[in-house]
C-alpha cells in the first residue's frame, strides 16, 4: 500500500505521521526535545537535538509500521513551527543553538523597526506584526549585540530549513514560512528589500524561496540508505503548522475560523485576501498562489498550563504532558465557569496578539478566602481562552464567523471545547483528525497525486468528530468576567513595564 509520511516539527515535539492515499492514519510515532530558557526572554533550541530526535523517530516508524506492513512510501511532507531563526556558517554548521518564536530578546530592536520611517510598510508589504518574535527582529538584535557572530553568518535560517538541508543538501524555504519571517513580500513572492536593508543584508544570506506543494527535492543518497527508502522518494516542501492546521481542520470558507490551542495558540481564517488592519495585530501569511491564512497567535497556551501543573500541582513533566493533560483536567470540571470570580491574564511569555507587548506579565486576580487549587486550576484554562477570545474577537470586524473548528490536544479537550463554545457563544467543532497539522501536510501530497484537485476539495473531506453548543448562561457569566480581563490587560499595561524593569 502506498503512503505518505508527513513530519510536523513543533515548539516541543516532532511528530511523525503516516497516512494511506485515502487519508487515513497507518502509522504515527512521536518524540521529543527541550526548550532552553539560559536567560530571561531567552528561548532557544539545539538544532542537533532537533534533528537527532526526527532521525530515531523517523526511523522507529519506518522499521517498525511503515516496513512491516508493507507500505510503501511515495513522498515525506514537512511542516514546522514559525519564527525561528538560526545563524550558520559557510560550511552549513549553526553557529550556536535556535532562537524560537516565544524569545523575547528582540523587542527593543522590534520597538525601533515598528516606529522607523518605513515601519508601517515593512508590515503591509511582509504581512508579519514587528514583534519580537519575528526573525527580522532577531536578526537585528544579532547584528547589534553579537556583531562577530552576525559577520561569521553565511545564511540565517528556520530550524525547518537546517532540517531539510540536512535531508536533501538543499536550502529551500516555502512561501509560507518565507511570509512569517518579516523578510518576505507576500504580494510580490520575494525577499522583501526594505526589511533587508534594516540589517544590511542580502537575498544570499537566506534560502531559495519556493511554493508549498515543491517536490524537487530528493533525498540525499546515504540518508535513504539508511532510512530504507527509495531514494526516488519526493519531498515536498511543504508548509507552515499554522496554515496545516487550518487546512486540516477542514477551514477554508467564509463563516469558519480555526482556533488552536497546543504549546502556543491562535485564531486564523483562510481567504483570497489580506486582512487590512490599521494596528497591524494581525498575520497574513501565504498558503499557496491565491490562498492567506490571517490572524493573530498568543505565546501562552500549553505552555502555561504544563507551568501551572509543573510548579503548582507538582506534576512531573515527562516525555510528553500533552499525554497526561486529561487526567489533571478532570478537577476543573467540578467549578462552575467563572471559578468563582477568579481571574488569570496568562502573559507568562509576555504576549503577542492582539495586544503585542513582550513586557506584559501574567496574575491572578480576584482571590479570595474561599478559592481553592482546583479554581486556580480552572481559572488558568479560562484565562488561555479568554486571551483567545480577545483575538477572535477583534479578528470578527474582518471576516464573519459562525463556527469555530478546534486544532491541538488541549483545545480538542472536552473541557476547553466547552468553554471554547460559551465564551465566544458560537457552535464549536472538533474533527476526527487527532492530528490536524500532519493530516494537512498528508493533504497536501494528495493534491499532488491527484487525489484531490486544489486546497478547497482537499478541506472538504475533513469529517467532524463532536459538535458543542454554548450555553447562553456561562455566556452570560463570561461575558462580564471577559470585560474585567480586559480592562485589567489594558489598566496594567505601565505596570508591566515597571516590573520589567526591575527584572
């Protein structure tokens, strides 16, 4: 039977999955690696771990699901998070580890870009916020503060980038991620002159750009060897975790908008236009030819609650927390929404939409005698959701929204789809895809085989697993708490630039 291996290369896991021709999941194998925190604001991979880890994974399901039951492989699609950046020299070896999308160190040099002559028209031409997220930034805080570590740099690149060059000896980089760098005019389909005169670069010192659904690269011989593979096995390029996601949600018509929840979160739609937004609090990033995906993310999602269990409830971050997540839940739904007037604003990483600000920091709010650990429990999830909802809100004066499609283990949770529902007060599905980002990439290759004829009929046969309706009671209820959350979010906005300080 022939089938496609898709690799998604997130924030704190790769995960490896092996679909039939028909779209169906045969085989699926997971591992992961660290986030390394060696300052504050500071979040970093090593790209050796990264990619060791994607070779011993890849190679367990190969030997043991693909291999054994006579699969054949036709193509490996790839997909990965955002934002990283990572320096290497002539020779192709990083010059120490990645900066990911949750580093903060950028944001002066973000703060100076947003507010130079041609800051406004960086964002409209790129469609990617100035935040410190983004690489531009990051590689003007190098040039700054590294100065001979930005000269020893023959290229910058994504951890998704090494990563295939360390398949296939190529540096290529795909629309999408090209268009989440600040770097790339996403109308024209080029790197963008304006943001490369910032840090007097050139189009040399970054990838080959090229379009998702690219399958010219090939396997480097050694390397198909010994992962068993015919070494005419196609690659294709692929795309970005946030557009996959939304394409394996089954989003891709007005009406519909994905939200996702997993280590970060977002809420994105899918259009023929960019999103126009006068604050600039909203990505636009390329798909294919015709297709954005627009919205905002937050960098606190998983990522707090996997704090919140760790250094409050005592449990042990192991291999994989996403695995253990549910059990732990099953306390929060003893609290009625609202958990008794207690509030959490989950700015642990500082926060980028819709507010933007690296310095904003996380409390909780309303305490009293009477609040117990399962209401901080709870009041930690509904703050995540209540970041989310500030961005879905906003995003509503743009595109019309009905339903809601959820991505990410912890969104696919029955307790945050849920309260997902009552918040925004709208129908919220969950797919049968336990895996919306690879099943996206898995799209993508049957676009190619011509399994499906474009993006549109690919969206359409993704089937719907449950269905949750809100409660226009704990609407009600969320509805006033939301007010105060956002009141707070804007009152504290000098506070958190004093505490800053201090830190």
């Amino acid at each position: 039977m022939d089938c496609i291996i898709t690799i998604d290369l997130n924030t704190s896991a790769v995960k490896i999955a092996a679909y039939n021709l028909e779209g169906k999941l045969v085989a699926f194998r997971k591992g992961s690696f660290s986030i390394l925190y060696p300052q504050p604001d500071y979040s970093e991979q090593d790209p050796e771990q990264v990619f060791i880890t994607v070779l011993f994974v890849l190679k367990d399901l190969i030997r043991e699901q693909i291999l054994e039951k006579n699969h054949r492989v036709i193509s490996i699609v790839f997909s990965a998070a955002m934002h990283s950046v990572l320096p290497i020299d002539s020779q192709g070896n990083p010059l120490g580890n990645a900066i990911i999308w949750a580093d903060n160190r950028a944001k002066k040099e973000a703060d100076m870009i947003k507010k130079s002559e041609n800051g406004v028209k960086i964002y409209e031409k790129t469609g990617t916020p100035i935040h410190a997220m983004s690489p531009l930034a990051k590689i003007a805080w190098l040039k700054t503060t590294q100065p001979e570590r930005f000269k020893k740099t023959s290229k910058f690149i994504s951890i998704k980038e090494y990563i295939i060059y360390q398949f296939t000896n190529q540096y290529v980089i795909d629309y999408s991620m090209a268009s989440a760098t600040g770097l790339f005019n996403i109308k024209e389909k080029k790197w963008e002159q304006d943001s490369l005169d910032i840090s007097e670069l050139k189009t040399s010192q970054f990838s080959d750009y090229v379009s998702v659904f690219n399958a010219d690269l090939k396997l480097k011989p050694g390397l198909a060897k010994s992962l068993q593979l015919p070494k005419n096995t196609k690659i294709i390029i692929g795309s970005t975790d946030g557009c996959l996601a939304t394409l394996g949600s089954g989003v891709f018509g007005e009406g519909q908008a994905t939200i996702s929840i997993s280590h970060t979160g977002a809420v994105r739609v899918a259009g023929k236009k960019i999103i126009k937004d006068k604050e600039n609090r909203f990505f636009n990033y390329v798909l294919d030819e015709e297709t954005y995906i627009s919205g905002g993310p937050t960098n606190n999602a998983g990522v707090v609650l996997e704090w919140f269990a760790s250094n409050f409830r005592n449990h042990p971050i192991i291999v994989d927390f996403e695995d253990a997540v549910e059990d732990l839940f099953k306390e929060a739904t003893l609290v009625k929404s609202g958990s008794n007037g207690l509030l959490f604003l989950p700015y642990l990483l500082g926060e980028r939409a819709p507010i933007w600000n690296s310095n904003a920091r996380g409390s909780y709010f309303g305490i009293n005698i009477k609040h117990q650990p399962k209401h901080f429990l709870r009041a930690t999830i509904e703050g995540i959701i209540f970041e989310i909802y500030s961005i879905g809100k906003i995003l509503e004066k743009y595109r019309k929204i009905d339903k809601l499609y959820l991505t990410g283990k912890y969104a696919s949770l029955p307790i945050c789809a849920g309260i997902i529902a009552d918040v925004f007060g709208k129908q919220v599905i969950v797919s049968d895809e336990a895996e919306n980002v690879n099943k996206g990439a898995a799209l993508l290759a049957m676009i190619d085989e011509g399994v499906f004829k474009n993006l549109e009929e690919a969206a359409k046969s993704i089937t719907t697993k449950n269905v949750f309706e809100p409660v226009v009671e704990n609407n009600d209820t969320y509805q006033k708490l939301f007010d105060i959350f956002q009141r707070l979010t804007q009152k504290l906005s000098e506070e958190f630039e004093l505490i800053e300080k201090l830190q």
